[in-house]
C-alpha cells in the first residue's frame, strides 16, 4: 500500500501544480479550468488500477487519522 499511496500523494500534488498553473496564466478562465478538470479525470482513470480510487482510500484514511 505504500507505493499506491505515494502515486496518490504525487497525483495530488500533481493536480494543485496543474490548478496553480491556470490560476497564474490563465487568470482562473472557465473554460481552463474545465479543461483541465476533464483532462485529469480523463488521464486518472486511464491506469488499470484505478488510481482515482486510491486517491480516495488515501483521503479517507487521511480524515480518520485527523479526527482521532
């Protein structure tokens, strides 16, 4: 579980360089923002072993620790 929960922390960390991008460049355009959302969607859910869902298990795990 610790290699998947690192491709998940880099994915994350991938996706707010991403959002910072077309925050700075892009001035937060609609159509960037879209864009980039349904890109990463797209490239997430193009891994066999469904990366978005141990993104997710990630995040739970996460909110657990942090509320104990």
């Amino acid at each position: 579980m610790r290699c998947t929960a690192a491709v998940a922390v880099c994915s994350v960390d991938f996706k707010d360089k991403l959002d910072n991008i077309v925050a700075v460049c892009f001035n937060k355009n609609e159509k960037f923002v879209n864009m980039m959302k349904e890109s990463f969607e797209y490239f997430i859910n193009q891994r066999q072993n469904k990366p978005a869902e141990v993104i997710g298990y990630c995040l739970l795990c996460f909110i657990v620790v942090c509320a104990y």
